[in-house]
C-alpha cells in the first residue's frame, strides 16, 4: 500500500509564513492561520514542504488505505489560499453561497486574497468543518 507523500515535519511555520514574498498575501495567510488555530484548538504544524496544518485525524478508506492528515490546513499556493476543509456537510453550500469571490473542490477552497470574502462566514465555514470532520472521525 503506497504512503502518504504529504507528513507532518518539524519545519518552522514562521519560516513559510515569512517567505511568501507579497506582504498582502503574507498578511492574508497569518490571518488565515490565525482562524484555523482558533477554530482547532490547535498550534500550527508544516505538513510537506507548502501545507500549514492544524490538528491531526486519521482516516481509513473502505480500500485498507489509511493514513493521517491535518484538521484543516491552508497552502499559499501561486494563485491563490488554497484552505483544505471538509465538504458536503449540512449548510456547507450555505456558507459557500454566502462567502465572496471563491473557487473550491473536493476538500479545497481556493481565495485569491481575503478582501474578496466575508470573513464572518469564512470564519464559520472553517468551524463548521471541523467540527464535521472531528465527528466523521471521531
């Protein structure tokens, strides 16, 4: 059975956070960093290289596969703030409907930048999907 690529490491999170060049989109991931550690009761942990992640489930597929990964997490990625969140749950499209300027599939949401989203409901949407994930995975 393959392993998981992306592992929690020992890298400094302050490290990626002060590399990301642009100071607007610097700025906009602490906040996003500073969400995700109030909503998981977490501190923040590098996963791989890119992936700022909070807290830790595992999960095993019907398949056998098994693995860990964060709560939730965040990438700045070229384009965007890739947050990587649970989806399909109860009022997820709501939220979704709500939020701004986005893109998002499975397990991603994609923001260019925060201006362009209500904080408020970013905010809940990231409550809510832990909260759905630390019952799925209870």
């Amino acid at each position: 059975m393959a392993e998981n690529k992306t592992k929690a490491t020992d890298a400094s999170v302050e490290s990626y956070l002060s590399g990301i060049v642009d100071e607007s989109r610097r700025k906009d991931c602490e906040d996003v960093s500073a969400m995700l550690a109030k909503a998981t009761n977490e501190q923040p942990k590098m996963w791989g290289t890119s992936i700022v992640g909070f807290g830790i489930y595992r999960y095993k597929y019907e398949s056998g596969r098994e693995g860990e990964t964060p709560l939730a997490g965040f990438a700045s990625r070229k384009g965007d703030i890739t947050l990587y969140l649970e989806s399909g749950f109860p009022g997820h499209e709501k939220h979704l409907a709500k939020l701004g300027k986005h893109k998002s599939g499975k397990g991603c949401l994609y923001i260019r930048k925060l201006s362009d989203v209500d904080r408020n409901v970013l905010e809940q949407l990231i409550v809510d999907s832990v909260a759905e994930r630390k019952r799925q995975h209870a």
